[in-house]
C-alpha cells in the first residue's frame, strides 16, 4: 500500500524536495498530527531516523499512531 497518495488524484506522489503531483502538478508536505490531543507534531531527525515529537503532550509518539495528511503548499 503506498502512503504518499495525492489527496486529490489518489496518484503516487514524487519526492523533489517536497511531494509533488506530477498528474494535479501540485506540490504538498507532510504533516502529522498526535493520536492522543490532535496537535501538529515537531519532526525531528538524527541518524537517518525520524521522530516525531508533541509539543502539547510533551513526549515523543510512535509513528504508526501518528495520523498523516497533505497540506497544498503555496506556490
């Protein structure tokens, strides 16, 4: 199952830096958002891995709770 799908298209979005839709020719990024209050989450990276850290909560949370949606980036 890919989990970078156009949230318009449903077609595989591409990595240039940023998502990019080659078929809606729109460009988005990633934003996660806690399982637990539903704030945006703080990305936080080190040695090839990725974190994501609630600021509200005050604690890291799992990946794989976290729920992910694409926001349109302005061009």
């Amino acid at each position: 199952m890919n989990q970078n799908q156009c949230p318009t298209c449903d077609s595989e979005l591409d990595w240039q830096g940023h998502y990019q839709c080659t078929q809606c020719d729109v460009s988005f990024k990633k934003v996660g958002f806690c399982p637990d209050c539903e704030a945006e989450l703080e990305k936080l990276q080190a040695c090839g891995a990725a974190n994501y850290f609630c600021n509200s909560c005050n604690e890291l949370k799992s990946k794989s709770r976290v729920r992910f949606e694409f926001h349109k980036l302005d061009s």
